[in-house]
C-alpha cells in the first residue's frame, strides 16, 4: 500500500509581537486553543483563527489579540473570506496594551493605485 501527503496539520502562528504588521485573508471563525507557551498563565487558552499571509501565500494561525477581535466581529456580513491588514504601533505611553489598527482590504486590479502605492 502507497500513501501521500493529504493536508499539512502543522501551522505557523502569526503573531502581531513578532511583525509589525501583517496582511492576511481570514479562512475560519476564530476559537479558542491550548498552545504551550503562548498563554500569559500555564492552563489558559489564546484566542486564534486561520488564515492566509497575503504576502506569502503560506497558510496559519491568527494569534487574535482581544482589539483585533472586537474589530473583526463588526465587519458587516462576517470576517471569514475577508483580507485584513494589521498595523501594531506599539505600546502606548503609559499604557499596557498596544495600538493596533485594523484595515479591511479590497483586492484592486493590478496597474491601479491603492492607498498612494502601486498594486502588488
């Protein structure tokens, strides 16, 4: 009997502490997960939801941050499908938590401008 390789059961997780923004299309809803060493204390879950990085095609995990979170639940008609670009500026001064923006993205022709930048 031969076998091969069906579908990939191991995923990146893409975090906004490790890149400063990230643009991705959303593929499923977003759950909760035990993945050691991501939660603040041992035994809790983070928040995570699949999808696309837009720019390399490579399929993963969202680390969902509890803004990025609120964000998503208000786009009309869902976030699953969407593509998204996440912005984190940082901590804010004297505050503990970072600013993050979120964008909804619209697929653009190539040759037009988009946002003052020529479509990739």
């Amino acid at each position: 009997m031969a076998f091969k390789k069906s579908k990939r059961l191991t995923l990146p997780i893409f975090s906004l502490g490790h890149q400063r923004n990230l643009s991705v299309r959303l593929t499923g809803e977003i759950y909760d997960c035990d993945i050691p060493g991501l939660a603040k204390k041992e035994g809790d879950l983070v928040r995570v939801m699949p999808c696309i990085d837009l720019e390399t095609g490579e399929e993963g995990l969202l680390l969902v941050l509890t803004v990025v979170e609120s964000s998503l639940r208000r786009i009309p008609g869902g976030y699953v499908g969407q593509c998204v670009q996440l912005e984190n500026h940082g901590l804010r001064q004297g505050k503990g938590y970072s600013q993050v923006d979120v964008f909804l993205l619209d697929e653009v022709p190539d040759g037009d401008l988009f946002d003052g930048e020529k479509a990739t």
